[in-house]
C-alpha cells in the first residue's frame, strides 16, 4: 500500500532537516528519509570532525612553539617532546559528531508532522519513492513535492593496484587511532591542504602529490604560494606533476591491515621513481550521490558530472522535484546548502523570490591560519577586462597578528573603479576567516565599498584594518 504524504525530503544534510521541519509546520505532512547516518557529510565526515582534527593539531602546534611566548613545558633545562595520542583525539571527534548526529535524529524525530524513516529511497516514478529499510522491507511513498538532499561521497582514480592495497579518504582517515608514519595525500586542493597540515602537526611525515604545478589551482597565483610556503615550513613536503601511476603492497604479506596500519606500507609509482609510505589518501574531489536514486524513473537528469541541473530557485525539470545541497552544483558547502534550504522555504512558504543566481560565492579554508575568499579574484577581474581597483596589505601591519605572533599571511580586495561597488576579497591570515565576514555583508547589501572604509570598527581585531586596506586601492593595472 502506497503511503502518501505532501512532502518528501530524501537526506539529512545542512539542507534536509530544517526545511522538513519547516514543511512540516506549514501543515504539509512531512516524510524524512535517511539511508546512513543523520547529518550528512558536513556532521559526520566533513566540516565538524576535521575542524575538531583542526583544534587538536592546533593546540600542538602551540605547545611546540610555547616558548616563544615565554611559556615553559615540562623540565626547565629541557622541554618536554610534544606528542599526540591520535586515539584519544579521535574518541574526542567521535564524542562531538556523536552529539551533533543525535541531535539531528532527535529533532526530526520529535518534529510534529514529520516521519521518519531510515533506509535508501529509489524514485520509481516522478512523485513516487520506494524505501528498502533496513529490516529488508520495502515501503512506497508518494507527495507532490520531493526534495532531494542525499550529498556527496569521495571520489577515487581508477589507479592501477588500488584493490590490492588499503587507502584512505576523508571518511576512513578520520577512524584511525594510530598516528601514520609517512602520509602521502594525492591532491592540491582544500581537503588535501587541511589534512595534511594537520597529519604534519600531529607528528607524521606528510608527502603532497600535485598533478599540475602549483596547489588550490582556484586561487590566485600569490595566494597558492602563500599557503604552500606555510605549510611548507612546517614540514610538509610537496612534489609537483606527480600522480600516482600504479600502487603495491609492500612487505611479505601483500596486504595492509584492517585496523588501519600498513605492517609492509605502500609502494606509489610515480613515473620514472617510487615513494614508499605507510598510508595514502586519495582527496581528489568528490562524486554526488545521485547514482543510485533511480532518477531516470522520475524523468529527472544528470550531468556528465553525475550532478542535478536546477534552475535559480532550486528546481529541477521535474516540476514538484527541487535539488539541495552538493548534488545541485550550486556550492559544494555547508553554508551554500543552507542557503538552498533558505532560499526553498522562503519561495515556497514566505511568498518571496530568492533565488541563487545571485548568491555571492564564499568560502574558507581551515589551514592555520585559515584561508578566506568572497567574491571575484583577481585573475577573474582581470580576465573580465573591467575598470578596477586593487588593495593588498600584509598580516604583520595588523596588531591583533602581531601581538598573537602570527602574521603569515595578506589581504586583498578588488573594487569595481566605475561602480564602486567590491568585486571580490580574500584574506589569508589569522582569523581571516571571520574578518571576511565585513565584506560579505558589505557585498550582500549591495553597497559601495566606501560604507565599510568609513566604518568604525573595534580595536584590536584583524577587521579594524579592513578600512584601512580600502583606503590604498588603486589601479589594477
């Protein structure tokens, strides 16, 4: 018998939860499903875990250095070694997504006109959804409006010997509970670059392999420099044009353990030389979970990339059918999927217009110190031909760096010359991450750059100088 509800949310990531909850007070009988663990990729696997791995090698990081704040550790006449128990540090993550995952399935499940169901939902026709239950029972649900929230998962290269070894991702790095002895990570982007500054302060000695020639190939020029000198300095280890040809088992017994140690290692060929490691992780982007949905039963396409085309309201061809989150293509973040859960419940319940053809792109990247962008860089100005106007100025004029002994790092903003209006910034700095936030709302609200030059803002933070990075713009020339 085919149970019918008004509205079915497939997934519980950053966009899943909310928006059912909202449906669900606007009367809509509400059905939620999940096939795996309630939250998503950001609570379990992604911004929460790594950000508590971020905390953890922070802190080593500080102990190591707490001399030069004058802070003593350990016999006077000889510091004691820092050192750190990836255990414990895992049983602490394990603690805090453990609290964040409960709290989700226990809000949807308390949820007045919300049902809950846990198992793997197939479209069988455009508003009709089978759920295979854990308990092997097969159910069938039907409603008008479906919306789709199912994430995204690790994708890895079809490498040569890749069966025969254990690898890791993101997810499986994660449930290690002894320190890797050598970690190479094939990939020069964000995942990749937080990892492994992490591994590195914990005390392993981490490899980067870089297909192309220089890392976060997104970013400016200067900027990719910036992070890799960083980290770099630190110990991490970089080799460009590098991929993996073929991998191999290394030892007598031709395989790697389950628990997560590597008792022979792993032999990368590189082309032309090999490098032996106790671990590998792949963090060479990500694959929508979009597969295994039976969307050609709903009339409802995938791109070449495996992704959901919507249009800016967040519906796709199908009427009564919206995609959230990853598998959209609109913003592969946690604060892009809420923003999709916001601009849906603002369309569908408040009447409004939102749509996300006009959400400003931002974005941070946890190395330490973070890296932060919004907007345009300047690579894109240029390559737009446009009038502009450029500032930088580096970290160590900021107090608030100086007086915290950490000033890698720079602003820089970019300001249409004609409309005065910011292009784009990016802050590569301590706590640039939360300093970005003056010019996202200053962009947000459509405003000319010289609303947040006037500003007052406190001191000493890193934002007080903000205006006065303003205050040098000049040609782009």
């Amino acid at each position: 018998m085919t149970q019918r509800f008004d509205a079915i949310v497939i997934g519980t990531g950053q966009s899943g939860p909310p928006l059912a909850v909202r449906l669900a007070a606007s009367g809509r009988k509400t059905a939620v499903i999940e096939r795996a663990a309630f939250g998503g990729t950001c609570v379990n696997v992604g911004c929460t875990p790594t950000k508590a791995y971020v905390a953890c090698a922070r802190a080593a990081h500080v102990a190591r250095h707490a001399a030069d704040f004058g802070v003593r550790i350990g016999n006077a006449a000889q510091d004691a070694e820092v050192s750190v128990d990836l255990a414990f540090v895992k049983a602490r993550k394990d603690r805090i997504i453990g609290a964040s995952r409960d709290g989700v399935e226990h809000w949807l499940r308390n949820a007045p006109n919300v049902t809950v169901l846990q198992g793997h939902a197939r479209f069988s026709a455009a508003h009709v959804v089978s759920v295979m239950l854990a308990s092997g029972e097969t159910v069938t649900l039907e409603a008008p409006e479906i919306f789709i929230n199912t994430g995204t998962r690790a994708a890895v290269p079809d490498v040569p010997g890749i069966d025969r070894i254990r690898y890791e991702t993101n997810s499986t790095l994660l449930a290690l509970e002894t320190l890797p002895a050598h970690l190479a990570i094939v990939g020069g982007s964000y995942v990749a670059l937080e990892f492994a500054q992490m591994f590195r302060r914990f005390g392993s000695r981490v490899t980067v392999l870089v297909r192309g020639d220089r890392v976060l190939a997104r970013e400016d020029d200067d900027v990719a420099r910036a992070v890799q000198d960083v980290l770099a300095r630190e110990g991490v280890e970089f080799r460009f044009g590098s991929a993996p040809r073929s991998v191999a088992p290394l030892g007598t017994s031709g395989t790697s353990g389950k628990d997560g140690k590597h008792p022979g290692g792993i032999r990368i060929e590189l082309g032309g030389e090999a490098l032996d490691v106790s671990h590998l992780l792949f963090a060479t982007g990500r694959l929508p979970n979009t597969d295994d949905l039976g969307l050609g039963a709903a009339g409802i396409e995938r791109d070449k990339h495996g992704l959901i085309p919507v249009d800016g309201e967040l519906r796709t061809r199908v009427t009564g059918v919206w995609a959230l989150g990853d598998v959209n293509g609109r913003g592969a973040f946690t604060h892009t999927s809420y923003d999709d859960y916001q601009i849906v419940a603002a369309n569908l319940l408040d009447g409004a217009r939102r749509s996300a053809d006009t959400r400003i792109s931002a974005y941070a990247v946890f190395v330490d110190p973070p890296l932060a962008r919004v907007g345009a860089s300047e690579r894109e100005v240029r390559a737009s031909g446009r009038p502009a106007l450029i500032a930088t100025m580096p970290m160590s004029r900021v107090g608030r760096a100086r007086e915290r002994g950490e000033t890698d790092g720079f602003m820089k903003a970019l300001v249409d010359a004609q409309t005065q209006r910011i292009l784009g910034a990016t802050i590569f700095g301590v706590e640039g991450d939360e300093a970005i936030h003056t010019f996202i709302d200053t962009m947000t609200a459509d405003a000319p750059y010289a609303t947040l030059e006037y500003a007052m803002h406190i001191h000493p933070t890193v934002s007080e100088l903000v205006p006065t990075l303003l205050d040098g713009l000049r040609p782009l020339v």
